[in-house]
C-alpha cells in the first residue's frame, strides 16, 4: 500500500513496485487442453478482453509467468506439462481452470489424473464447468490479490476456507494505478 | 423384434438373398435401426471384398469390438459398410476366435487406427497391420481398459498426494491421496520410437502436444528432411478421459452431460445426435415443438463451430482480427444459448422425449435479430479473405482429397463434401424437422483447403436460412409441449412431480433405475460441423447401456493427414490441419 | 577545446536520442496494443494507470526482474550477443537519420540529427543487415529444433529483401544525386520523390514489412507454427529485446528513412505550406502515419509461406525495382 | 427440400492483383471496425447479470411459505422449522448426478422419530453444472443460483456446505425470485453487443 505523504510525495517500498509490475502484465502460457480453452478463448476475445489487465498470450512458456492449465489433464500429459511447469522462469504462479484439472471434475476415470496439484502447486482454484470468462476473470484477480499480499520469504498465511461467496461481489471501483 | 418398414437406410432384402446364395454360411441379425451379418472369421476378408466389389459397399464407416465376458470367443468385431450409390449400410459381425482378427487395412486404409484403438483398449490382435501399436495410452501401460473386468477408476497404486496440502490434511470427502500410475517422459519416449521405428531423415520434429498450432492436444511427428516433410504419424490420447467406459455404467440420461464434453465446440449437436438414438431404441416420439427447437439449436451450434474454425484457421494463417471477429459473433449466440439453456458452452439442454425446459420469452426475437444481422458480418469476413491473394496462395492445391481416399478413409461432413461426394447425414436420414426444412447441401470440385473454407462459409449461410426457417415456425407454436411426459421413458417435468405422487414415484423410478431399454442394437448418426457422429448402443435390458460406441468424424478425418502431408513444408502442415477441423476431446474420447 | 565541445555535444545528443529511442519504443508498444485494440473493437490496455499510460512501464519491470534462463549446452556468449545484435544496429540507424533542419534557440544552433554524414543512406542499410546475424545467432545458439527452423527462415527473407531494398532505394538517390539524407530532403523542395517512382515505394514497403517481420511475411513468429520462432528459448530481458528491436525500433527507423526518401521529411504537405509548423512536427506526423499504416497491414493480412516469400522477392520485388530505375531514369531526361 | 449445389471458386482478377484492391478493401473493413464503439464489457467496473436461468453455484431453498405442495406432504417426517433449507434427505439429487461422489448427505433418526439433515456437502469441483440435480428435487429445494464467482485458493473451498448453500439460495429468491422467466435483463452491458433488438 503506497501511503500518500501530506506533501503529496508517494512512499512505497521496491517489493510493493515490482510485485505491482507483475501483478500488471501477467503474462499467461496458454495451455489449452478442452472445453476451458474455448473458454479461455473467449477471456481474451472481444468482450471479456484480457488486455485491458495486461495480459498477453504467450506461446512458448519461457516468457511467460503464469500458467493457466484449461482442461482435463490426462495421464499420458501430466509429465510434459511438468516439463513446461519447470521451463517457466522463476516467479510463476499456476491458475487451475475447471473442475477437471482442480481435481479431476467429471471424470474418476483410469486414465485422468485428478487435480494437476498432485503434479504441480497450484495457486488458485477455479471452479465452474467451464467456469464462464467473468469467473476466470475473478480467478485471475485473486491471483493477482494473492500476489500483491505475498511478502517474499514469508508463508502467505490464506484467506479462511470457509468464505464461501453467497451473494456476488460488489463492483470494484476504479483505481488509477490498476490492480 | 418386429420387423417396421421404415428400415429403408439399411441393407433391403434384394442384397440379402444376392449374399444368402454366395454365402449360406451368412446368418442375419435385424432390428429397427441396424441389420447386422455373422461371419466366420476365416471367411471375413472374401466377404467384405464380396460386399466392397460387388454389391457396392465401399465406403468405410466404423470398425469396434464388443466384450462378452461369459461368451467362449470373448471379443466379437463390429464393422460397419456404406454404399454411396443407393445409400444402404450394412453391419458385419465376428467372433475374434483367441483374440485374433485379420486385418482389413488391406481393403480400406481407415481401418488401420480403428484397430489400434480395438488392440489398445480390448487387446484383440491384428495380423497384418503394418505397426500394431496402442492408440491412445502410452505403450507400458499394462491393461486394456474397456474390458468388463476393468474398474472404471482404474489401478490406484501409487500414493500420489497434492502439493498444496499438509500429508494429514483431508480438504474433501471424496480426496484420496492414492492415484493411478502416472507416466515418466521415459515412456513416452518409448511410446514416440515405436511410433517410428525407422527414422529415415534429418531429424524428428516433435510438434507437440502442448503447441499453440495444434488444435488441441495433437502429437505430430515428422520425419523432417529441411523443411520438407518425409514421413508423418500421429499420436493421439492426450485426452482420452475414458468417456465410453463411463457411458457403462451412466444411465441413459445421466450419459447426456458427457456427450457435451466430447466435441465441446458443437456440444448440442452430439446431444441432439445421442438423443435421437436413444429415442429411436425406446422408439419414444417427441412432440413436434421440441423437433423444432432442437433442429434450429443445432443450427445455431453448426454457426457456432464453424466461426471457430474460421477464427482459428485464420489465426494459424496469420489473420489474427479474423480470430476476434469471428469470436465477437461466436459471442451472440453463445448469449442465446445461455439465455435458454442456462449455460454458455457445454448446455446439457435437449432431454430424452424433448427439451429440458421451454424456450424463454424474448428468444426468439433475439434470434431474428441475430438472423437479420448475422449474413452482413459473415459478408465482411469474405471480403477480407476470400479474394485475398495471401489466402489464395496459402490455400490452393493444398492437401487436395480424391473420392477414392474418401471411401478409403471413410471421411465424412465437410471434409468428404469438398471432394464431391454428396454424404450428407441431414439428406440421408433426416431426423427431428430437418424434412420439413429446405436448404441446400454445398459440395466442392477440386476438395483443397480452399474448397473447405468456401463449404464451411456456405454451410453458415444454409444454416442462418435453417434458423430462420425454424424461427418462423416456432412463433407459431408458443404454447405447445415441449416434452412428451406421457411415455413411460421420459422423465416428468418439476410442476408434473410437485403436484402429482404418480409423477414423482415415475421420476424416482426413471432416476434409480434408469430407462429399462429393450433389448437390442441401434447404430444411428447425426451430421455434427465435423462429419457424421455414430452411436452404436447395444442394450441388454438394464437401465444402461451394455456398450455404447461414439463413431467420432473429427477422428476418422485426421487419418488422412499423413497421407496428405507427405512432401510437404511445415506452414502446410498448420494450414491442412486447420482445414480438417479436429477436435480433440472427439478423437480421444 | 574545440574538438571537446563537438565530442560532449555529440554525447549528450546521442544520450538523449538512445534514451528518448526507449521510451518511444516502450510507448509504441502501447500504441500498438490500442490499436490493434479497436481495430478488433475492444479497448486494449484501460485500467493500468489512466486508459493504459504505466503499461509498458509495468511490462519493463516485470520483464527485467524475471529470471534469464540459459537452455543447457546452449552455445552461452552466441545466446547472450544474438539479443544484442538484433537490438544495436537498428538503435545505430537513428545516428544518420536527420529529423529536422538547425534553428537557433537564444543564441545555440541545435542540429536535430546526431551526424549528417554524405553516405547516410548507405551507412544505414549497413546497419540493417547486421540484424540478420543476430537472428541466425539466435537461431542456432539456442540448441532446439524450432528456434534453428525460424532463424534459417528469418535469414533467407531477410537476403531476398536486402537486394530488392538496395535497388529500390537507387530511383531517390538518382533524382537527388546525392547520398545524405538531408541532401535529399533538400532536392524535395518543389516535388516529391513518390511521384516518379511509386514502384520503388511499393517495394520499399514489402521490404520494410519483411525486415521488421510484420504480417504477411511474419515467418520468424508464425505463432502456430513454431510456436515462437528463434525468440522461442530466450526468457526476460533477452527475449525483451527481440520484439523491442524489431517490431518498434526497427520499424519507427524504417518508416522515417521511407518518409524521408519519399514523403520529402520534414518539408511541408505540398498545398499547406503557410502553415506556421516547423518542419520537425511535420517529419513526426508522416512518420506516425507511416508507423501506423504497417501496424494496419500488420493487424489484417494473413500470412504468406516462407518460400513464397522468397519467391515473390526475387522474381516480383527485384524486377520492380530495376523498372524503376529505368522510370527514373526517363523522368530525370524529361524534367532535369 | 434438400437440394445439392457445386460452390464455384472466385479468383483474383488481374486489375486487382496489380492496384492491390483486394488488400485495400480488407484494410477498409479493419479501419471500419477501428472507429466503431469498443464491445467490452469491463469485468471488475461493469458486470455481465446472467439470465435467471443461469446454472451457477448450487443453493438450498429454505423453508419460507413458498413451497411446492409436495414439501406439505413430505414435512410432516422432517423436523424442519422456519428459516432452515427445505432438504428432505430423500438422496434423489445423488441419484440423478452423473457424479454421485461429489455428494456427501446424512440424516439422523431423532429420538421423537422425525428425520434431520445434519450433513449436505457438495464438491463443487466435480460438479458439470448439468442441473440433473435441481430438476430431480421433488421439493425444489436444490437450486442454481446466478453466483459464479466461487474461485478459491484451497482445495477445500470448493465444497459447499448445508448452511452456505442455505444463505446462497436466499440470497438468491431475494433478489430474483418474482423476475419474469426472460431469456437475459435488457440492461446496458447487453446492448453493447447486440445494439437495440426489436422485443415483441
């Protein structure tokens, strides 16, 4: 939080301007695997535009910082997408689309692997079969929520789990410096 | 069972007596939808050259096996024949006498993956196939999965626990750390050297499975010499989520939501595919608004995944606005989709009699707004592209299908149209109102990308006319039903249930179950964006169905791929892909 | 003494064109994400900071703290100089590029151009070329199938387009005879260059587009192809550099040595001379329109195949170019 | 009628292959689009209302006079008392879902016979979203509201419980329950897309 000085001169620390940095241009290796993708798809087409946040899809996971898995992960993926967890430079975060990749969804099948967090950490679950684009969005957001409280080398003690949104949330309003 | 006049899709008797006499060995099995012929499996390959040569069956449909536990020859084989010229289909059965089938690659190339699926996931072998490997799972894996003995949630032997949690943590009630076995990249390293097993060139460019090019989760390999492509296979199964092996143990209407999940992008035409083949096993009609709705829902969702495809074929190619267009109107009728069914995508709408619920008020009004104003868009589309020399150059001569591959490879909806051959599932058998509808069927000359994308753009415009056909026929009928709750296998309406006891001990009846199919075999398609969608359901009287097959397009479709990107460059390859349209969650299943 | 003032000068002035080159550079990124925005009518970047203004600043920083990853047995100094190859020489063109007349402010000459240097124009295509190593570097350096496929490719466009460049820019130089691009700009007084050699500005044009790698021959990042081309392995800032060099820098320098060779710099639209613009106004707003009319093509046109594109440059954009000499040449006899 | 018809292949002409037309009138349309008004709908500023038949996350309608008459029936077995969710445990939701594991309900036997729901948890994460659930309640007590902001950070937070589910579905009648069945609200966001449909 960048305190506002009476003589008008903004104090903030280097993390706070960097974790702002990021939390500004995510930029997400789009991992499509099913029906999420389409729906990611339509996150960043016309309406529901993710550039307005600073996202960009990158192809090749080595310049990107987010890992947005969309879709069922199956057995026969799990070790290639760890390969492309691991091709990601460091402060990378993992967003799971879906009910399939969080843990499994639909499918308690022999060959679907149930929740990519048995493979890989997952930042932020998003539930929703498939979750429509404002959800994703609101994923997103919390993701960037979770960046901005993260402080480096300190356990990021969570929100309680038992919050669960009865009512949708209020609008936000609009702050010059964005998320 | 009863033998009903209306069986003109299948082989008639004239062919029957024709084979009676050459084969008298042949016994016949018949139902309402599908006749089937017993063959020995000595005799197999004569007869089906018999039936290719000459009573004219040359395309290739489908080819599965069928698992009889208690039955002395476990496995039985399905083939499934076409015959262009007076549009029959006929159904050949036979025992895999100690798990062996000989291989009918030798007739029709389309068979060599439908045999690996049938080693891979019933370990029937095959002689003769020229490189028998598993289709789907990786090469160890040690069990075949759609054999009856096999538990749906497979082997959980490894302890698996998720990274996010404490080892004593316990985040659900339905957590268990345990999970099945989890590949290491050494097998699938092994999985691509049996794939290829003599590299001939350069190098082998692995264009992954997780590629921004492919659609969807695709393994190519290309034997690579400079940028020209020597030699191509494919592996597929980086999405095979079991969905057949769900299927038995789902009851007919819980299996409709999955059905969805397979080509997710025209999730209501598999709906509308599935469910008219269950009603035509329960022969359950109906009421004429319901046809209505579901013909102009499906329209709406062939719109829907042809601007898909357009996006991203011209995405692939370079035209990235294109991409964004085509999402702003993919955008409109997802609304609609949204305002009746509930959800955008996957909407588990269409219900086994009807639809789920009536349409809603201002739809239809929606719709002819989104019908006056759709054609003006479409037609900016055009002006960008087709007459663009970039495209042209891109798209002409490029993989170029002859008939004969057709039959061969047994290629269906937009694919076979664009080689000339008139297989059109809506036109053969019409099911819900598509007879009382007139639109034309667009076919192509020369059957390269470029005559895809013009059959895909004149299949938007014959759908906008379907949509508004169906429009103006709904308007008229506001307050009719939209769910035949009278027969015994439908499932009653909420009001039905609130009101009445009999409706609700139907409903717990129908729910616990499940609909009690007679006994008997059905294989019925519906025309889906991406060729014809077969279901071949053999029900044993149970309230789910012994074994029910998804004949997916998008899969016997992508066969021809490495036929035609012999000799070709890479950018081909993206721009061939794009156009045969593949969607992996049909092909894997 | 004289001597040291002219080096701090030059210094100074040098400073402030390669830092000011950054800036505009990260601020096109944001022009060009706007409007590729409402070309696909969505808003582009809105909410960070006011309609997007601190974008490219939160991209900068995200981009320089990330972790620079060096893929294994990677060929390591190749891997690090092939960013710096890309990136210098297209900063170096801007030393030759005049972007205004001298005018006196209270008693200093200010020169707006670092050097006027009588072989400019050549000096710069030279600094154009050198680009190509750093892409095949890049290519091969990073030790992975994609990345040595998309610098190969990149290379043989960039060869095809070299030629037809050269002799394209011939048709300007023989109307001004000289090789300065302010020399050039001056012989613009009465009539501009587009005029008799219209062929040589369409080649001009394709050969830019190839040389910065914008649509239809957008090989190096045919994103479905080879997912990011010879950018694929390199990470932070590394990777920072490559689109900064090529899409923006290279193209903002490319499109003004277009406008000056053909839209006569900074001299006056021809029927709005009286305006009281100085003449450095008038070169930013050509070279905005330039600007905008690749990133235009760059957002419509689909993309053509690698050897089409070699093919389209030799048997098409050379061919134009030589007629255009000979045009030329006829407009010089009839008009002196 | 079914009829088929060959789609003839348009070329380019030569006039257009050397003044460049067909990029131009490509470019025209892209420019066009250019100065239109943008169609975003700014997520976290302005808001997409779903339609009334949304399938969002799962609620639990409560016990509040509105009931269908097959509750009055089935509430003499149920000691269910004001302001608590209609649920009589009769298990039929678990039976309809095509993923009955993501289903957790128990009920007791009180001592003066009537049966109690001490447990309803739902995996929201397995769920498909399919409403086979909400359609198979004999009592409409399960329903889907509109809400799909349900991201968490934890596993856990996808499991709904009795008494969330209660306060959704409140929540939810409060705000729309007497809406009229349309296929979306006519509001601004909408209009941004469609422009202005001519409603009958």
């Amino acid at each position: 939080m960048a305190i506002k000085h009476n003589s008008g001169i903004i104090l903030t620390t280097v993390e706070e301007v960097l974790s702002w940095g990021r939390r500004n241009s995510l930029w997400p290796a789009s991992i499509g695997l099913a029906c999420c993708a389409i729906e990611m798809m339509h996150t960043a087409a016309s309406r529901f535009d993710t550039d307005r946040l600073g996202i960009i899809f990158r192809g090749s996971p080595r310049q990107s910082d987010v890992l947005i898995v969309a879709g069922t992960v199956v057995n026969k993926v799990a070790p290639m997408l760890k390969l492309i967890y691991d091709q990601m430079p460091d402060p990378k975060w993992v967003i799971s689309m879906g009910g399939c990749s969080s843990v499994g969804g639909p499918f308690p099948t022999y060959s679907t692997l149930q929740g990519v967090d048995r493979i890989i950490p997952v930042d932020v679950y998003v539930p929703g079969c498939p979750p429509t684009p404002q959800a994703l969005l609101w994923g997103i957001m919390q993701l960037q929520k979770k960046i901005k409280e993260k402080k480096e080398g300190k356990v990021w003690d969570e929100i309680p789990v038992r919050e669960v949104p009865t009512a949708s949330q209020p609008l936000l309003e609009k702050s010059p410096f964005g998320f | 069972m009863q033998f009903s006049q209306e069986n003109s899709l299948w082989i008639n008797q004239e062919k029957i007596s024709k084979i009676k006499e050459k084969y008298p060995s042949v016994s016949i099995e018949k139902y309402d939808n599908a006749t089937f012929l017993h063959i020995d499996k000595s005799s197999l390959i004569d007869f089906l050259t018999f039936l290719k040569e000459n009573l004219g069956f040359k395309m290739f449909i489908d080819f599965t096996c069928v698992d009889y536990p208690f039955h002395n020859p476990r496995f039985q084989g399905v083939y499934f024949l076409y015959s262009p010229e007076d549009r029959q289909r006929v159904g050949v059965k036979t025992w895999a006498t100690d798990n062996t089938l000989p291989s009918i690659t030798s007739l029709w190339k389309g068979a060599k993956w439908a045999e690996r699926e049938a080693w891979d996931m019933f370990g029937v072998k095959f002689e003769g196939h020229e490189n028998l490997v598993r289709m789907f799972l990786w090469e160890s894996y040690p069990y075949h999965p759609l054999r009856k003995d096999f538990p749906l949630e497979g082997i959980q032997d490894t302890y698996l626990p998720s990274k996010n949690l404490r080892p004593e943590e316990n985040p659900a009630h339905n957590y268990t750390p345990y999970h099945t076995y989890v590949p290491t990249l050494e097998d699938l390293e092994e999985t691509q050297k049996a794939r290829m097993p003599n590299k001939s060139s350069q190098i082998v460019l692995n264009w992954g499975p997780l590629h921004p090019g492919t659609h969807g989760t695709i393994w190519f390999l290309f034997d690579m010499e400079g940028e020209y492509v020597k030699e191509c296979d494919i592996i597929l199964g980086q999405l095979h989520r079991g969905v057949e092996k769900i299927a038995e143990s789902r009851t007919y209407t819980q299996f409709i939501p999955y059905t969805d999940r397979m080509d997710y992008i025209s999730a209501l035409c598999s709906q509308v595919a599935y469910v008219n083949a269950v009603e035509k096993l329960l022969n359950v009609e109906p009421p004429e608004k319901a046809k209505w709705i579901r013909t102009m829902l499906c329209e709406l969702q062939r719109i829907n995944s042809h601007l898909l495809w357009l996006g991203t074929y011209a995405l692939d190619l370079g035209a990235l606005t294109i991409f964004l267009y085509c999402f702003r109107e993919r955008e409109k009728i997802m609304d609609i989709i949204e305002g009746i069914s509930g959800i955008r995508l996957n909407s588990s709408y269409i219900r086994i009699g009807g639809v789920a619920k009536d349409l809603p008020e201002g739809a239809l009004d929606v719709i002819k707004h989104f019908v006056k104003d759709f054609p003006k868009k479409l037609q900016e589309y055009e002006t960008i592209l087709t007459t663009n020399r970039v495209w042209l150059k891109r798209n002409i001569n490029v993989g170029t299908i002859s008939e004969e591959d057709v039959y061969q490879y047994g290629l269906t909806g937009v694919v076979a149209r664009s080689a000339g051959v008139p297989y059109d599932i809506r036109m053969i058998q019409p099911t819900d109102a598509y007879d009382k509808v007139d639109f034309d069927v667009p076919l192509g000359k020369v059957g390269d990308c470029y005559d895809r994308y013009l059959l895909r753009v004149e299949e938007m415009k014959q759908s906008i006319k379907i949509v508004a056909q169906c429009a103006e026929k709904l308007e008229k009928m506001k307050e009719d039903k939209y769910i035949a709750t009278e027969n015994p296998y439908v499932l009653p309406t909420l009001d039905e249930v609130f009101n009445s006891i009999e409706a609700m001990v139907k409903d717990f009846n129908l729910r616990i179950y499940g609909e009690q199919a007679p006994e008997g075999e059905i294989y019925l398609s519906g025309e889906n964006p991406r060729g014809e969608l077969g279901f071949y359901i053999i029900s044993k009287g149970e309230g789910h169905p012994y074994r029910l097959r998804i004949r997916s397009g998008a899969f016997y479709n992508l066969q021809i791929f490495p036929e035609l990107i012999k000799g070709r460059t890479v950018a081909d390859a993206v721009a061939l892909l794009g156009s045969l349209d593949p969607v992996v969650g049909e092909t894997d299943r | 003494m004289e001597i040291l003032g002219t080096v701090i000068g030059i210094t100074i002035k040098s400073l402030i064109f390669i830092v000011g080159m950054f800036l505009a550079a990260a601020y096109l990124t944001l022009v060009e994400r706007k409007f590729a925005g409402h070309v696909q009518q969505r808003p582009g970047p809105l909410h960070v900071g006011y309609h997007g203004l601190l974008q490219p600043i939160a991209d900068a920083l995200k981009v320089l703290t990330k972790e620079d990853l060096v893929p294994d047995n990677a060929d390591k100094f190749l891997f690090y100089l092939a960013s710096l190859l890309a990136f210098v020489p297209s900063i170096m063109i801007l030393a030759v590029v005049p972007f205004g007349e001298p005018f006196e402010i209270f008693g200093f000459t200010i020169y707006p151009y670092i050097s006027d240097v009588n072989v400019g124009l050549l000096l710069a295509l030279a600094f154009g070329s050198i680009s190509l190593y750093g892409v095949i570097f890049a290519g091969w350096a990073s030790n992975s199938k994609y990345p040595m496929i998309g610098g190969l490719r990149k290379a043989a466009v960039l060869i095809g387009y070299e030629v037809a460049l050269g002799f394209a820019i011939a048709g300007p130089i023989m109307q001004a005879g000289t090789f300065s691009l302010k020399g050039i700009v001056e012989a613009q007084q009465g009539l501009w260059f587009i005029i008799p050699n219209i062929l040589a500005f369409v080649v001009i044009i394709f050969a830019v587009l190839a040389e910065t790698g914008r649509t239809p021959f957008d090989v190096q990042e045919a994103e479905a192809e080879l997912v990011g081309g010879y950018v694929t392995e390199y990470s932070a800032m590394k990777f920072g550099l490559f689109p900064l060099a090529e899409w923006y820098i290279a193209t903002f320098v490319l499109s003004a040595i277009t406008v000056i060779l053909f839209f006569g710099g900074w001299n006056p639209l021809p029927l709005l001379g009286w305006l009281p613009i100085p003449g450095m106004v008038w070169f930013f707003l050509k070279l905005f329109a330039v600007f905008m009319f690749f990133l235009w093509v760059h957002w419509t046109l689909p993309r053509y195949r690698v050897d089409q594109i070699t093919e389209l440059a030799w048997k098409v954009m050379l061919p134009l170019a030589l007629a255009n000499i000979f045009i030329v040449a006829i407009w010089i006899m009839i008009f002196g | 009628m079914v009829r088929v018809k060959y789609v003839e292949r348009p070329d380019l002409t030569n006039t257009e292959r050397i003044f460049f037309i067909d990029f131009i009138k490509g470019m025209k349309i892209t420019i066009k689009n250019f100065f239109k008004k943008t169609i975003t709908t700014a997520y976290p500023f302005e808001k997409l209302t779903p339609p009334k038949r949304f399938r969002g996350a799962h609620g639990h309608r409560v016990k509040n006079g509105k009931e269908p008459p097959s509750f009055k029936v089935l509430e003499k077995f149920m000691e269910i008392n004001e302001g608590e969710s209609r649920c009589v445990a009769c298990y039929m939701c678990q039976q309809a879902c095509p993923v009955p594991e993501l289903f957790k309900i128990e009920a007791v036997q009180l001592p003066n016979g009537k049966k109690k729901v001490l447990r309803f948890d739902m995996n929201l994460m397995n769920c498909m979203y399919c409403g086979l659930c909400t359609e198979a309640c004999p009592v409409d007590c399960i329903i889907h509201t509109d809400i799909y902001e349900t991201a968490t950070y934890h596993r856990a937070g996808g499991v709904a419980h009795l008494e969330d589910l209660s306060k959704r579905a409140e929540d939810f009648d409060r705000r729309r329950f007497n809406e009229p069945d349309r296929i979306w609200i006519d509001d601004e966001e909408r209009s941004k897309l469609w422009g202005q449909i001519k409603w009958s």
